[in-house]
C-alpha cells in the first residue's frame, strides 16, 4: 500500500528543521522509501507499544526515528523526528 498523504505536525516540522541538512536530505530519501512501501525492510517499520501504542516509527539511520500514525489506507500523520528521546 503507498503512501499518498503525509501530514506532518508542527511539531515534526520544528524538529525537522532543528536537524542538521544533512540528516534533512537523508529523511527526504527515506521517505521516498516510505512513500513506495511503509513496511521496507530497510525502515525498520515498527508498531510501538506501551503509552505509545497505536504509533509507528520507521528508521532514517541508526540514530534519528520519525514516529508517525496511519490514519488511512494511504495516509499518515508524523508526530515527531530525532533520536529515541522522541519515545518519552
């Protein structure tokens, strides 16, 4: 299933921002990944659990996540991007 719509929250766009240009291209290329197939082994897609169940984050590297909601067959809502402090 692709990913048609993406709505990001202010706060993703405020971390977004905060990140280095760097890591902002390497999301770019991620979510081209993502937006072909959410569930690429090469995002390490994950359901969370916990008081975060019913989100979902996918991996841009090693270090920076982005969490995010699928709101409909073709849509999402991303929360938040950094590093596993975004799981607090």
């Amino acid at each position: 299933m692709p990913i048609r719509r993406i709505y990001p929250t202010p706060r993703f766009k405020r971390s977004f921002r905060a990140l280095p240009r760097t890591i902002q291209k390497r999301v770019a290329q991620r979510e081209g990944l993502f937006g072909g197939n959410p569930f690429d082994p090469r995002l390490d897609t994950h359901q969370l659990k916990g008081r975060l169940k019913g989100l979902w984050s996918y991996s841009v590297d090693f270090r920076y996540r982005v969490l995010f909601r699928f709101i409909d067959g073709d849509a999402v809502i991303y929360y938040d991007i950094g590093d596993h402090s975004i799981y607090r």
